[in-house]
C-alpha cells in the first residue's frame, strides 16, 4: 500500500495514534488527526506540519466517508458507528501495527496471548537483540509503537512486537514469519463480549501465514492447542509436560526436541520469570534460527520487567511483589502459580466482565489471605463466599491494603499485588498502581 498522497484520518492520540500519523507524514500522506477530546496532548511541531489538519472534540461521523485510509487506534473499538459508515463508504480500514508492518523489512516476531505477553516479549527481544548484536527491537503494546522503529529496523535483524487482541482487530496483510499465542483465559469480554470473539481476534495472529512461517503455541491450554489445526504455519508446541515434540519440561530443566536441536536448553532454578514465558521465548528464538548457548545465556541473564512479578524489597522475612500488570483473573492465577510462598493476596479494582469463581478456586494452591479493593469488592466478596473461601477483607484503597497485607503476614511469606482487574477506578494506569505501591512499600518501617 503506498500513502502518497492518500488522505488519512488517524483516529486517536494516544502514543501509537501519533505515532502514525508522523509515519504517514514521511511517506507522504494528507493525514486528519480526530480525539473525542477538545484539546488532546500533541506535539506542536507535528500540527504546524502543512499536510496536518485538526478534528477534535467530536466523533468523525460527518467526515469519515471522505478519506482513503482510517487508521484506528486500539482503544477505539472496530464497532464503532463511524467506523461502520467508513466500511461502507469503501474506506481501509487498519490499524498502526498494519501500517508499519508494511514499511517494515524485518522479519517480525509477534506475540500474543491474555497473559504472559510484556515479559515473554521483552525475553524474545533480549534474546534477539544478543543474537544480532543489539541491531533488533522491541515494539507494540509494551510501549513503543511499532511506527516509530519500522522504517529503521536492519532487514536483516529482527522485530519482536508484543501485540493485543485490540490490535488484531485492525489488520489486514499482517504477516509475522514466527507467531506466537501464549494462553487464552477470559479477558476483555467487556469489549469482545463472547469469549469465541476474543479468540476469533488473537488467532488472526497467524491468519496471512503460510508454511514457510512458525506458529508458537501452548500445548498445555485447550483453545490455544486446537489453533495448531487452525494455522497453515509450522507449529511449534511448548508444555510443563515431555513432549514427542517441541519445548518441554523434563525433570529440573527446560529441555528441546525439535529439527536439528535435542536436550537441555536451562535449569528452571536459574531463571527470574515464569518458565512457561521462558519456554515460549525458546521456542521462538529457536524458529528464528538463534544457537540453544545463546538462547540459554539470555534467558539466565534475563531480569523481571516492571510490574510483573516484579520483587520490591524483603521486610521481617517478608517478600512484597508487585504483579500490577496482572489486570485480569488468568493473568492473577498465573502470578499465584510462580510464587513459591504462602501469599497475601493484594487483589480488586475495576471488573472487566470477568468471572471470579476460577480466581478463588485457585487460592487452594497457596493463598492464605484476600484483601479487596475498588469497585470489583462486591463482586469478590460474593466470588469469596460462593467458593467458601473465609479469609477475606475489604480495604479502603492501596496504603489500607498493604497495611491489613502487613498485619497478616508472617516470616516465610509474601504479600502480591495482583489485581485481577484493570486499575482506572483509582489510577491513571497500571503502571501508576504498580509504582504507588513500591512506594508505600519502601516505606514500610524496618
């Protein structure tokens, strides 16, 4: 697709709204730049561009039908009326991961999935960026729009792109030569209502590969294991089990048979995050062809990302995590499964449609208490005593949580901040939850 010329409307301003909008600038597009808010926060050199103009305050509806291209941003469902009415006025309709992937000439590594995702892409990308001497990159919904880095990425490294269901709804030609769907749990139904159309949206992910192309899968969750006959790709199973095939666990290690490559890849002991995200990550560098010696000496230098699993400090034989990532129950049920101590469970804020009974079902493995907070308080509470899980309390906001934290847990402990819930009834973000809770914690008393 060439956007000379084209006229664009770009549809939120948020970072990958701008993002591609500057993209389309340097491939000479017309680009309207359109926010529901009156005055959304923009770089003023970008709105004196001469090939820029301005629809703020309001949905596009009046002005949709008259552009070539509408690039959305993924905040911004597909549903949308306006979006309709571009549909069908015969307008394209993408979204900034197409885009970029169209100007891009690396191989691209795309990874998706409901939890897992930030720190199994971060470890692609390490691996990645050790096996080519730091000329690959880390892009998408881990914080750097894919259109900032497309044009400048070596053909011949390597673009691992972390990328959301929301994402997927927008593309059209998008072809990673190695995917990867790491789980599929209920998330977002809020949005895709029926858990089928959330799945329908994260299998697009592999819907342009072909057979010269990988397709990294889970064998151990049910949806993600029947995509293998779904995907006209090479796929590659990884499991907590021994496989015939794939990348595996075998005794205390993380073991490889597949192609040219059989045995232990690395101890689980030596590894910071979850071995579940290390094993896809494998697999991945794997297919792109890196050596096992410097897949496993990344995986073992690899360090937690920020707010996943994240371990802040150890207080009177207590170890506090910070999981604020965690915004749903399979990805609060996946921080549960890493700790290797009895938990306090730091959980609440804003629901998103999701069913809470399969969270407190999990609490047998090793949660002994559960503070609640925000607005999902009654719908955990009620999940709480549906399940007869009795060790429960409600607080009045984070500093009350980690206070009623502190006064229950004992030596040999932790306390996890793991929400199950998005953060926007308290906080800006996640990362705002996460970071107000180092702080309260770091001042903790000795």
């Amino acid at each position: 697709m060439k956007y000379k010329d084209k006229k664009v409307l770009v549809c939120g301003m948020g970072k990958s709204g701008i993002s591609a909008a500057r993209l389309l600038l340097r491939h000479g597009a017309t680009v309207t730049l359109a926010d529901s808010k009156d005055a959304p926060s923009i770089d003023a050199n970008l709105l004196q561009n001469n090939r820029i103009s301005t629809y703020f305050g309001k949905n596009p509806d009046e002005i949709v039908s008259d552009f070539d291209i509408l690039v959305l941003s993924p905040g911004i469902s597909v549903n949308a009326p306006f979006v309709a009415k571009a549909r069908a006025a015969g307008v394209t309709i993408i979204g900034e991961i197409e885009l970029a992937s169209i100007v891009c000439a690396a191989p691209i590594i795309a990874i998706t999935g409901t939890n897992g995702k930030t720190t199994t892409t971060s470890m692609v990308g390490e691996i990645m960026r050790d096996f080519t001497g730091g000329t690959s990159h880390v892009v998408g919904n881990i914080g750097i729009p894919f259109c900032d880095m497309a044009e400048s990425i070596d053909a011949k490294a390597f673009v691992t792109a972390e990328i959301s269901s929301f994402q997927l709804e927008t593309i059209a030609n998008f072809r990673p030569k190695i995917s990867a769907v790491l789980n599929m749990t209920e998330d977002h139904l809020d949005r895709h209502i029926t858990m089928e159309q959330y799945i329908a949206a994260k299998e697009r992910i592999f819907e342009n590969q072909t057979a010269e192309d990988f397709c990294i899968l889970n064998y151990d969750n049910d949806i993600t294991r029947k995509m293998s006959e779904k995907t006209a790709a090479q796929v590659v199973f990884f499991s907590k089990q021994p496989l015939d095939e794939g990348i595996f666990v075998m005794g205390d290690a993380i073991h490889i048979k597949w192609g040219d490559h059989s045995g232990e890849i690395v101890k689980i002991a030596d590894l910071s995050a979850h071995m579940e995200n290390a094993m896809a990550a494998a697999a991945m560098a794997a297919a792109a062809g890196v050596p096992m010696d410097t897949i496993a000496a990344s995986l073992r230098n690899f360090r937690a990302v920020p707010h996943r699993l994240e371990f802040i400090r150890e207080l009177q034989g207590v170890r506090f995590y910070n999981d604020s990532k965690a915004t749903n129950v399979g990805s609060t049920i996946h921080g549960i499964d890493a700790m290797t101590r009895p938990i306090i469970l730091i959980g609440g804020g804003q629901p998103k449609g999701q069913d809470f009974a399969d969270l407190i079902k999990h609490f047998d493995k090793n949660v002994n208490s559960f503070i609640i907070m925000g607005e999902a308080t009654e719908l955990l509470v009620n999940a709480c005593k549906a399940n007869n899980f009795a060790d429960f309390a409600v607080a009045n906001g984070l500093h009350n949580s980690v206070e009623m934290a502190v006064s229950k847990a004992t030596n040999g402990d932790c306390v996890l901040l793991s929400p199950a819930c998005a953060s926007m009834d308290m906080f800006d973000n996640f990362e705002h939850r996460g970071n107000a809770f180092k702080e309260i914690v770091m001042k903790l008393p000795e």
